[in-house]
C-alpha cells in the first residue's frame, strides 16, 4: 500500500458492466485455503521484500513458478527507476501471467509484491495477501473457458511510487488500454477491521477531484450480499471521497489515470481516525508498514480474522473475475417482477455433454436457491420463483429447456412498502449460466430481472434521456440542462420542450417579466391581441423516486414529444351519477406539433436521485422531500424551488404513488378542506376540478388494466369522493407550493407499481395536456388573475370566502381583522441592536428570494406607529406576484384544531420559529420612498476581524456561534462559557482567544465583542462527540450545527442496520446521546446512560422511550400524549436562569410536533419551559378526540395549558434533558436549535 504523490494525466472512466456473476467452478479446497499457504510462503519463508532487493527478486520467482504451474504463459517485466529518497537507480520486475481467451478483450488482477523497507514488517497484510488470493484465483481459472484473455501481474516496486504498475499501463499499447475491460487490484485484504470494494478514485492533490466514478459497485456489493459475505465500501462521509471511492495509493490508480475502469479490494476501517481509510484498525491504528504485519501478531490479536478475510475476498474476487469474464450472453431474457414468464432456451456445447454434469445458476446461485418473498415473515423463505418448466432436454451437445420466472413477491403490484422497498435486492441483469462441469465450459444468457418492462434504474435515465434528445425530430425544441446535484452528488436533468427557442424565448423575456411585475397589463395585451402566439408551461416531476412509474412515464412520455406525431388515449363523457352504459367513449388524438405550438412543457424526473438509487422516497439524510417545501432545509429542495418561481408553470403535476383511493383506480386532486387562506381559491376551482376529471376519466377508459378499468374503479378526486382528510391546508407539498404562483397544482397518485400502472399515468398525463391546450387562453388568464390579486393588493373577500369553511363545511372566510385586509401592506424584518437574530434575518431573505419574492431594504430610518425601523431593515411588500407564498411562510398560521384529520404540518411562522423579530404592517404606502430592491448577491457577508484584545465574547444568540465555538473545537481550541451574567457579558456567552477568533470569524456571522471580564466559566477544550438516534438528530447535530457524529446515519447506514458489537463500538466513541427516535429503552442505550452517558430527549418520541424505561434516573418522569402528529406553535415561559434557556427571553414561542408533555418530574429536576396558562395556543392541528361513544378522550391542546415542556437533571452526577417539544422537526424550528446545543455544552463543559 502506497501513500505517496502520483502525477498522472485525469481521466474519466465511463463502462457500465450490467451481467451478473458467474457461479464458481467446483473445487476440493476452500476458499482462501491456498491463500494462506501463499501467504506463509511469501512473508515467512522470504520476509521482508524491499523493492530491488534480493528477496523481492525471490518473492518474484515464487510467483512465476505458480504461475507456470497452473498452466500460464508467463514472463518477467524489467524495469528500472529512479529512486530520489536513494538516489539511485533500482532494478525490480513485474510477474506477468496470460492465458488468451478467444477474443481481444482482457482482465487484468494485480496484486504488488514488495514491502516497505523500513520497520520490521514481514508484508502478510501488505502485501502477501493480496498475491495469495490472486495466486488462488489465477489456479481456479486455470480449467475454466473464458472469452476475455487473462492478465495475472505481481507488481514490484508499489511501495515506492507504483514504479511496477506505471510501467506496465506505461508499455500498454493504446489498444491494449481499449481493450482492458476491468483491472482488479487486491492490497492488504487481512489485518483490517471491515472488508471493502471501491471503484472510483478521488484525487487529494487535486482537492479530492474525481478521477474515475462508480461503474459496478452495486452490482459488486449486491453479489456479496447474495453470497452472504459481509463486504463494504467507503460510506461518503470524507469531503474528498464520495461512497465507492478510494484514493491513488496502489496499483489500480495508474489504470485510472488512462480510464482502465478498476475494482480495488482492501480490508481497512474507514468509521476510525481521520475517516479516510488509512487507520485500518481501532486496536492498532494501521498496520501497514509497521512490526505488527506479520502472521503471528494478527492471528494472536485478531483471533479468526485472517481465515475470515481469506475466506470472503477468495470467494468475492473469483465471482468476481467470473463476472467480468462471462461469456457473451447468447441473449437477454427480460422478465418482470409482476408478470410471470417462460423462456425457451436452445443452445449447443462445443462437445457432447451429460445432463448430470450440468449446473444451471442465476448470478452465482442455483435456480433452487432463489426463493420467493414472504410478506409475514419478510424473508425470501417461499418456494424457488425460478424453475424449470420443461426439461432440460440433452442429444449430443444440444440442450434445450424452457425457464419459468414466476413472481418473486407473489404479487402483480409491488406498491406494499415492505415489498417496495425490498426490489433492489432482485433487481438487475443476471447472467443465467450453464455450466459444465466436466469441460469448464460455459453458456451465459442475460436475464433481465426488473418490476416492470418500462423501469429505470437512475444510472439508466441520464443515458435513456439522452438517446431519446438524439433521435428528436429536426422541427422539435428541446433544452437540456442540470439544475443542481444530489446531495450525493448525482446530477439532476430538466428539459424543456417547445416547437422553437423563439417560443420559449418569448415566455422567458416578455411573458414572465410582465407576469411578476404587472400581470393585469399582461391581460389586456392578450385579451387586445398585441401579445399573440405565446406559450405557458406545464411542469411534470416525481418527489417520491420509488414511486416508480411517476419518472418512467415522464421519460416515455419526453420520447412522445421529442419523436411521435401523434398522443392518443380513450376518454369518456362519464360525470359521477352517471350510468356507466350512457356514458359516451372516444379516441382522443393530439397533434404533437400543434401541442407544442400551445405550450411549454417541462419534463423534471425527479428531484431526489439518491432515493431512486436505493428505493426510499426520503433522500440521503432521511428526510421526505415531500414534505420539506416550506421548509427548504435541503440541498435538492432549495434548487427545486428556484425553478417553480422562476417558471411559474401554468400547470403542475407531481405524479406520485400508491393510493388506490375510494374505488381503487388511483386519486388526483384537487383537495379537501381546509385550504390555506393564502390561496386564491377560487381561482384555482374555476379549473382544477374539470381538468382532474379529464384526467381521471382518460385513465380509467383507456387502462387495460380490470382493477384499474370504468367508472367503477375510477380515480378518486378528494374535492368530490372526501369529506376531509386529504387536504392543502399545508404548504409542505410540491404541488401546494406551485399553487402559490398560480398553478393548478395536482398531486396524481398512482395506483400500483406495475406496467399497467406506468401506461395509466402516461394517460393521465396526456389528457392533461389536451385540457390545457383546449383551454390555453382562460387557464393562463385565471393565472394572471391570480397574480394580479397579488399585485394590486386585492383580498378578493367576496370571491374567495366561501372556500374556507369549517368543519361542518360553512364559510368562515379568511380571518381578518375587522377593516383590515387578510394580507398585510408589508412584513419589515428589522435589524441592528434591538433585533433579536440578525442571522435568520438573513437567512429568510435568501429564503424569500429564492422563492422569487420581492425583497426591498430601507435606505433610511423610517417611524411606523410610533416604532422606528433602521436604515438597512428589509421590507417585503405584500403587493406582489407572490404575496401569497410570502405570507403564508410569514405569518402565525391558521389554527385548524376543529378539524378531525389534517395530513402535515401547517405552521411555518419563520419569524417565531427561526427566532427572529418581524413585524406586519397594514398601513399603506409607509416605505414607498425609502426602499430599493435586494438582489440575492447583497446580503451581507460575516465581519471580518483582527484581533485587537487578548479575549473575545460571541454572544451565544444564534446557530452560527454553535459552528463557529465547535469550528474552534474541532481545530483543539478550548473555549470557555460564561455560567452567571457579568455585566454586559450575559450567561451562556462563549469566550474565545482573539487570534483563535481570527481564523474561523470570516465564514461566520457573529455578535463579538472584547472581552476583559472575570466571570466564572465552563471551559469546553474538545469537540462533542454526538451519537445523534434519528435522521433529525443527525443532520441538525451535524451539518445544521457541526457537532461530531460518531455515526453518520442515512440509508446505507442505519443504526438499526448494525449490530450490538458495532453499536457499542459507536457509544464508546461518544461522550453524549441525543435522541429524536426514542431509544432510551434500547437495553444497550440505557447500559451506557446508566454508566453516566449524559442523555438529551429532543422529541416527544424520546420522551415517551424515558418513560417507559426502567432506568431508576428516570423514576418520577410521567408524561401524556395526544398524538405524536399533533402539531401547535405556543406562547411558553422559559427559564432564562438556567444556561441551556439563557440566551431566550422569558416568554417566547415554543414549537411541537409531538403532542406530548410532562405530566410529573422528579423533584429534583429544574424545570426548563412550561406552557402558559392564558391564551397559549397561537396555529396549528391538535384537536380534541372522542371515543366511538362521542366520550372525550381529551380536549387537544387545551390540555397542555400550563404543562411543563422541557427539563434538565443531575442524579448522582448523571445528567439528561428532556424537551417534550420537538426542537428539530424536519430541521426546520432552528430557534430550538440551542436548546439542544447549550445541553450538550452544559453536560460535557467542566468548571
């Protein structure tokens, strides 16, 4: 293993393998059996083996001996470099093994053969082990038929620059490097605490820049997986090495750097020391390159190890190198998870075989081994769902046999969540392999085993998109972009679609400013005919990726638009209460061309890639895209929303699964009530319910599907088949979100996960556009209404009111103050002195003009009912396009506690939940003349500072002071907290070195200044190490705040997915527990906050675990829930004295989403925050509940007045804190933030 500089020109490696692995040949030795002896061989006969060195010279002849042994062609490679730590010239070789294959294809497996040639390092781990299992395979290879020709090298000299690679790709001939279809490296596979693959190189020398990205690595771990090996890959968490990647310090980097895709085996532990894979174990750090790497120390302190990792890399690098060197498939077979197939196979050995000496496996299990799924015990303990249906049939070489491939789930919809999320582990292409024992030869057929035939995975969309735009008609516009990454890192395509970049053009810089600006003027000008022959977009995009068919159907239905003539689907006449035998159906067809001189359409796939990848509707951090709309806390969100403002489609579908509804053909909005009063919703109904009826009645006449078919099994449409319970009260949805500029907005939900399902969402898609386009002019015109209601200020009380009702369906209209306008004149978010949090300020103005509002900033002081706002204050001006969005994230919020059923958050309050003073004022026309706009790129930047004074206080007021003290702890710096107020210096404040300040205030905005007190302080002096229970936790902890996660959770990675050794693992590295899941009653959770793990509960979910455990700490802890979904923004008194409250004023909001409070605490405990008594409850969803008797069960918020909410103890010096409110909901209420953080400060600081 070789840590040094490697200067190379960067390619990039662009091979996609889609075969699944051969099953290996039958042998009398287990795996890694012949490994060990090579290994013993190699570090014990020979030793240590410095490059140039007689004994590497030696080591080198042991291998060319083997390798002739088992039959190969085999030779030395010369070589000699220069050496500068020398300063001389060093003669090693390469040992090169070939055996040809019939074609010119080959695959090279390195392993190098020299040592370091310091310490007493005999090379077992690095790197004997390596050429042990390569000598392994190469002799199981050695009677097995391959097409590709095989290239076995001991490379000399790794250690001292890959000297033996270099000079090997170096001979290469520019052929030879087309033709190398993989390089497989193995290096130090024994002494490492975890087995791992990578597949993609990132360069540190060239900040962490990708050099080769992932081509097989699934495929890799799924075949692994299969074979019940326990292997790995990098997990993503270094900045410089995405998951899958690894960096230039072995042999496999010189085939990257000429785009040679490579596999790179290693045994190392990436969770431990810096996290870049080079400490290889927690009990010695690395043991490379050190006395320790010799047989007789790792079999003495890892007992086991060695034969295990013999054992899984023996058997992975073959079915690996079986699965790179499959033959060509004969054909590919496709079948499908929701249909059952049958397959007739006719094929011919070169010689007469015998049916007995025939094995037939599917990837590297035979056909008996692949067993269906079991929805009760949710294992793949069914009968075998592949099987022969006849035969197989031998005369001479010639075989026959027809293959049957049932469904693996039982099922012809894989929508159940306990399926849905379980395809990826059949999904993919297989090599079907025959193989004949006797011989050695082999038949490969490609089965392709996916839930349905029109199913993509995501590495299969970007190329499907892009073959789809190289076949578009010449006369078709299209504009093909990447709008922002994943969080992983994936790209995320959009494309717009017209007859001509004129057309769009024309919406981008007459039709849209004039939208924004003075969408009446844009009425008369069409209704005058001085604007003609425009066009309006309609957007399509999926949230949820593994509701599948919402991104296959879009991609068929691009092709449509890029390719075909024509759309046609089957509609009907039908209205509810109609006899389906009266209604009248017909073919409906629509003239591509004449469609897309109507409209835009803009085709969006999805905007969360990594959740496609891995099937979870939440993306990596855990979090539902979905419901994270008002919110915006993540990274493919905040991209996503400057494409709805900027577009402002006319139209927005968001084609989502699998609600099979009130008659089991699907649903598709419009809504229930309650609406959000930010809405012009009567605007929206003039056309939402007849355009949902278009599409509903397209989709239940034109699906072959029975359960899916006639009025009978038609969609459901919640505004006519609900009373409540699906509802756009919240503005947490996509489609809500695009109401706000005027869209109808339409949440489609699909009815299944199968091909029957794609093909319905496509009609439902195309009956959209052939409402739309027969509509054009009164849908775009009802939009610009909408707008212009905004613009001009105009409540519209007589036209919107009746849309929101009560519970008993009677118009209670918006709620206004009597004589006042529902929307304010303005919101002014002050700032200077006497603003609270001049950081979120900020923060909510990138917010608001990312979304596209209008934000203006005082350019002097200016007296509003007697209060005075600052020049430099920022203004929203409520008469705008957007006036709707921008109100509906600002204010309180409703309260809709009367409601029985309401399906996500409703509050939003940015002021109250961010922490931030804002005001609304109904006066007219009071900042006119002292204003000027805000682009996005004025806000200002954090102060810089030289150090002026020895010390320095950050006032602990917002999360940034959070990143900045554990910036400063990260880099070793202590820092102190101020535990009673001084003077000025108020309790909870940091104190830090000036110079220490220097380095870290500039990324930073904080409130500083010099510090010459001599209060009495807690001094923090390292970095928190966090175990963070929930995805909340871990990103608030985490990215939102910097603490130190000792385990980074997402969806590869769950705290669940490992077991009680690797959880205790992780604990041990801790010195504090926060939880938002509720594991204060895991046995092993409750053993280490018994042994004085100081523990904070940050939802009602955790308290109700505290509860419920039986730790004596917690005795005396009682508490009461509603509902754990039952949601208020409250007015709360919070103790101030006690440092986790003191930078919060004594009375102050307090957010929940758990429903839950305390209903007795020890009385040792020192209460935090408690309920008000009077008037309380400001917005959101906790209603009372009956029982079915119409008894009370509790009367919803009303109970919690005057309850206590959070916290904190110390019992025999053990300490926790518990918050009853949810002080990290979705990461949004980030004024709870240091709730959390001033907790751990206090629990681990020391006086």
């Amino acid at each position: 293993m070789n840590y040094g500089k490697i200067t190379a020109i960067i390619g990039l490696a662009c091979i996609i393998l889609l075969s699944s692995p051969a099953v290996a040949i039958e042998d009398s030795n287990e795996y890694g059996e012949r490994a060990y002896e090579h290994i013993l061989e190699l570090s014990e006969e020979i030793g240590q083996r410095p490059a140039g060195s007689d004994e590497e010279l030696e080591a080198a002849e042991y291998v060319k001996e083997e390798f002739e042994e088992y039959g190969y062609s085999t030779e030395f490679q010369e070589f000699t470099f220069y050496y500068e730590e020398t300063e001389e010239n060093i003669d090693s070789k390469n040992v090169i093994a070939t055996r040809e294959g019939s074609t010119d294809k080959q695959v090279v497996m390195g392993a190098h053969i020299d040592t370091v040639d310091y310490s007493e390092t005999l090379g077992a781990d690095d790197n004997a082990s390596g050429v042990g299992i390569m000598l392994e395979v190469a002799e199981r290879f050695a009677d097995i038929d391959t097409e590709h020709t095989l290239v076995f090298i001991a490379f000399g000299a790794e250690e001292v620059g890959l000297q033996g690679s270099n000079y090997y790709v170096n001979q290469m001939t520019d052929e030879e490097i087309e033709n190398t279809k993989a390089m497989i490296n193995l290096d130090s596979l024994i002494a490492g605490d975890k087995m791992y693959v990578y597949d993609a190189m990132s360069d540190t020398e060239m900040d962490g820049d990708l050099v080769q990205d992932n081509w097989i690595l699934d495929d890799i771990l799924k075949l692994a997986d299969n074979l019940d090996l326990d292997l790995n890959t990098s997990p993503g968490e270094h900045e410089h090495y995405p998951r899958g990647t690894t960096g230039p310090w072995s042999d496999h980097a010189s085939f990257a750097y000429e785009d040679i895709p490579f596999l790179n085996f290693e045994a190392t532990n990436w969770e431990i020391g810096d996290g870049d894979g080079y400490t290889q174990t927690e009990k010695h750090g690395a043991i490379w390159h050190t006395d320790e790497d010799r047989l007789e120390v790792l079999e003495e302190d890892f007992p086991g190890r060695v034969e295990e990792r013999l054992e899984t890399f023996g058997e992975i690098v073959f079915q690996t190198l079986n699965k790179l060197t499959a033959p060509e498939p004969e054909d590919t077979l496709e079948a499908s998870m929701t249909e059952a197939r049958e397959f007739e196979l006719n094929f011919e050995f070169e010689e007469e075989v015998d049916r007995d000496n025939l094995k037939w496996t599917l990837g590297a299990t035979i056909f008996n081994e692949w067993k269906a799924f079991d929805e009760e015990t949710e294992e793949y303990d069914g009968d075998p769902f592949i099987r022969f249906a006849e035969g197989p049939y031998i005369h001479d070489n010639e075989v026959t046999a027809t293959i049957a491939v049932d469904k693996p789930y039982g099922t012809d919809d894989l929508a159940p969540r306990v399926i849905r999320h379980r395809i990826q582990e059949l999904k993919g292409y297989h090599d079907l392999m025959i193989t004949d024992k006797e011989s050695g030869e082999r038949v490969n057929y490609e089965l392709k085993l996916y839930p349905y035939d029109s199913y993509h995975t995501w590495d299969e969309i970007t190329p499907a998109i892009e073959e789809i735009l190289d076949e578009a008609k010449d006369d078709r516009y299209y504009d093909y972009e990447m709008v922002g990454e994943s969080v992983q890192g994936h790209d995320i395509p959009l494309i717009v679609v017209s007859d001509s970049q004129d057309s769009v053009d024309k919406y981008e810089e007459e039709i849209l400013p004039l939208m924004e600006e003075d969408p009446g003027k844009l009425q008369d000008k069409i209704e005058d005919g001085e604007i003609e022959d425009y066009r309006y977009p309609i957007y399509i995009t999926n949230i949820h990726p593994d509701e599948t068919p919402g991104i296959d159907a879009q991609i068929e239905i691009l092709e449509a638009l890029l390719q075909d003539d024509e759309l046609e689907f089957n509609t009907t006449d039908w209205v509810a209460d109609m006899d389906a035998d009266e209604a009248e159906e017909w073919t409906e067809t629509i003239d591509v061309d004449d469609l897309l001189e109507e409209l835009i359409i803009i085709v969006h796939p999805t905007i969360n890639p990594d959740g496609r990848e891995v099937m979870t509707r939440e993306n990596i951090h855990g979090f539902d895209l979905n419901r994270d709309n008002a919110f915006q806390t993540q990274q493919e969100h905040k991209e996503q929303k400057d494409l709805i403002s900027y577009w402002k489609p006319a139209v927005f579908l968001d084609l989502h699964g699998f609600v099979r509804g009130a008659f089991g053909g699907g649903l598709i909005e419009p809504c229930t009530p309650p609406h959000d009063f930010n809405y012009e919703y009567d605007l929206y109904m003039n056309y939402a319910l007849d355009h949902a009826q278009a599409m509903r009645n397209a989709a239940f006449t034109s699906t072959d599907n029975e359960d899916y078919k006639g009025p009978d099994n038609r969609a459901s449409i919640p505004r006519t088949d609900y009373g409540t319970g699906w509802d756009d009260g919240t503005a947490a949805y996509t489609p809500m979100h695009a109401m706000h500029f005027g869209a109808l907005g339409h949440t489609i939900e699909m009815p299944g996960l199968n091909q029957d399902s794609h093909e319905w969402t496509k009609y439902v898609v195309k009956a959209s556009f052939d409402f739309i386009k027969d509509n054009k002019e009164s849908v775009f015109d009802n939009q610009l209404e909408y707008l212009r209601r905004g613009v001009e200020g105009e409540d519209a009380e007589e036209k919107v009111d009746e849309y929101f009702v009560d519970p008993d369906l009677e118009s209670i209209g918006r709620p206004r103050a009597e004589g006042e306008s529902f929307f304010p004149e303005y919101w002014v978010m002050p700032v200077g002195e006497d603003q609270r949090n001049e950081y979120e300020v900020y923060r909510t103005v990138e917010y608001m003009l990312r979304n596209g509002v209008i934000i203006e900033q005082l350019t002097e002081d200016v007296e509003v009912n007697e209060e005075i706002y600052p020049e430099g204050s920022y203004v929203i001006p409520m008469e705008q396009a957007h006036r709707g969005f921008a109100n509906t994230i600002m204010w309180d919020g409703p309260d809709f506690s009367e409601w029985d059923a309401m399906y996500a958050e409703v509050v939003n309050a940015l002021p109250r939940t961010r922490g931030f003073d804002a005001d609304e004022i109904q006066e007219e026309d009071v900042f006119d003349e002292s204003v000027t706009e805000v682009d996005r790129d004025e806000l200002p930047e954090p102060d810089q500072y030289i150090a002026q004074a020895d010390e320095y206080v950050i006032e602990n007021s917002t999360n940034e002071t959070t990143r900045a003290v554990n910036d400063l702890l990260g880099k070793g710096y202590e820092v102190k907290i101020i535990a009673e107020e001084q003077d000025e210096f108020g309790q909870g404040d940091f104190v830090v070195d000036g110079h220490k300040l220097e380095e870290v205030a500039e990324d930073y905005h904080l409130e500083v200044e010099e510090y010459d007190g001599d209060a009495e302080v807690i001094v923090l002096d390292e970095l928190p190490k966090v175990a963070a229970f929930g995805y909340q936790s871990k990103f608030v902890m985490g990215e939102k705040l910097g603490f130190e996660l000792v385990h980074e959770y997402d969806f590869y990675n769950r705290w669940s997915d490992l077991d009680q050794e690797e959880v205790r693992d992780k604990l041990d590295e801790a010195n504090i527990i926060v939880d938002d899941e509720g594991h204060a009653d895991w046995d092993i959770v409750e053993e280490y906050i018994e042994d004085g793990m100081p523990y904070i509960a940050s939802t009602g979910y955790a308290v109700d675990s505290v509860v419920e455990s039986e730790l004596e700490l917690f005795e005396g802890i009682q508490s009461e829930t509603t509902d754990f979904t039952h949601e208020g923004l409250l007015r709360a008194d919070l103790n101030n004295d006690n440092f986790v409250m003191a930078p919060y004023p004594g009375k102050d909001y307090l957010y929940s989403n758990s429903g839950t409070w305390f209903t007795d605490v020890p009385e040792s405990a020192t209460v935090l925050a408690e309920i008000q008594e009077e008037d309380f409850y400001v917005s959101g969803w906790w209603p009372a509940e009956e029982d079915e008797d119409g008894e009370l069960i509790h009367q919803g918020y009303q109970d919690a007045e005057g309850q206590i909410m959070a916290i904190k103890n110390e019992l025999d010096g053990q300490q926790y804190y518990l918050f009853a409110n949810c002080t990290i909901n979705r990461a949004h209420p980030s004024n709870q933030f240091p709730m959390v953080s001033n907790s751990i400060y206090q629990a681990l600081g020391t006086e």
